[in-house]
C-alpha cells in the first residue's frame, strides 16, 4: 500500500501535540490523517474512521488508560504505533501482549513518523502472517487427529491395519465426492450415536 493511501488515525489527548505529529505525517508523505483527542467511545470511533494503521501519542499514560488503548488494539487489528514519553517494564510487555506493532519510550520525533510507521505496518502483517499459518497447522493438525481417530476406529471395529483404514477412509470419500476428514467425522460422530460409552 502506498504511503499517500494510507488512512492514518492519530489518538493524543493534547490537541496541539495531535496538529504537531499530523503535520510529520504530511509531510511524510501520508495525506489522510484524522486526528482524535477525546478517549470517549473511542473504540466507536476507529470502528467508523476504519484506519489502515493507528498512531497513539500519549505523554505521561497512567494504567487505565494504558489498558483500555491495549483492549482496542486486541479488538481493532490494525498496525498500531504508540508513543510514551514515559514507560516501565509493565507497560511494555502489556503492548506487546496487546499486539502494538511500534511501542517508541521518549516521545515522537517528526523526523521518525515514517520510518516507525513503515517498521510497525511491517512488523503487523509478518505478525498477522504468522498467526494465520499458526491457525492454518493447528487446523490441519485437528484434522489429522480426526483422521487418526476414525482410522482406529475402523482399525478396532474392522481389524483393518492402518493403511487399509485409511485407504477405506479415502476411497469413501472420493465415492461420495467428500474430503476424507469429513468422512472421519461422519464416521466417530455416527459411531458416538451408536454406542455412547465407546471411546471414539
């Protein structure tokens, strides 16, 4: 995405830092900037501006705060670059658990707004495609495990080896024009529904 695109969103509770970092962001070449400084309804508020990348610029945070910008960055989903001029440890691994892209302690410096903007999209979409193969190998594994499960079962009920159940599984499946995991949960959930207590 090109950089003049983006729709940056700026949240900082001082209206005259907020004109400062909107003034960077132009100059940085970034054109659609909407600046929010009231932290009322706030989560509404992104909701309907819809920002491709956020920027947070808060001076002195104390924990509530600091908590409700993390609880937004769980549910937004969007790169996310926060300023503090002051920080501890606490405050850190809380961003990075809340999914901050950018947590910059001293402040922002016009002459960083695009290079930390650049890093934290960045760092969100390796993040984002991470946790999209993380979710992609859990659902295989689960499906494997399906798979697995209704192989014994056809291994115990049939005395089939492994290979002539799964050959069974696959043959089915490709006779019903169906995946053979959904044959294997066909299979476990009409073998619960036939014998309850069987360890399926």
């Amino acid at each position: 995405m090109k950089t003049s695109s983006l729709n940056v969103l700026v949240i900082d509770e001082n209206r005259i830092r907020a004109s400062i970092i909107e003034d960077g962001l132009r100059e940085a070449g970034y054109d659609r900037v909407t600046i929010i400084d009231d932290m009322h309804g706030l989560a509404k508020r992104i909701t309907e501006i819809n920002p491709d990348v956020i920027v947070i610029d808060l001076e002195n945070p104390n924990r509530d705060m600091l908590e409700s910008i993390f609880q937004i960055s769980r549910a937004v989903k969007r790169p996310i670059a926060m300023f503090v001029d002051k920080s501890d440890e606490a405050s850190i691994e809380a961003a990075v658990e809340a999914g901050v892209s950018a947590y910059i302690v001293d402040g922002l410096k016009q002459e960083r707004v695009r290079p930390i903007l650049k890093m934290a999209i960045s760092r969100f979409n390796a993040f984002a495609r991470l946790s999209r193969e993380l979710e992609e190998t859990r659902g295989e594994l689960e499906k494997r495990k399906l798979i697995d499960r209704a192989k014994g079962l056809l291994m115990r009920s049939r005395g089939l080896s492994e290979e002539e159940a799964y050959t069974l599984l696959r043959r089915t499946a490709m006779n019903q024009n169906r995946k053979v995991v959904e044959i294997a949960q066909s299979l476990l959930t009409a073998a619960s529904l036939l014998d309850p207590g069987a360890d399926v």
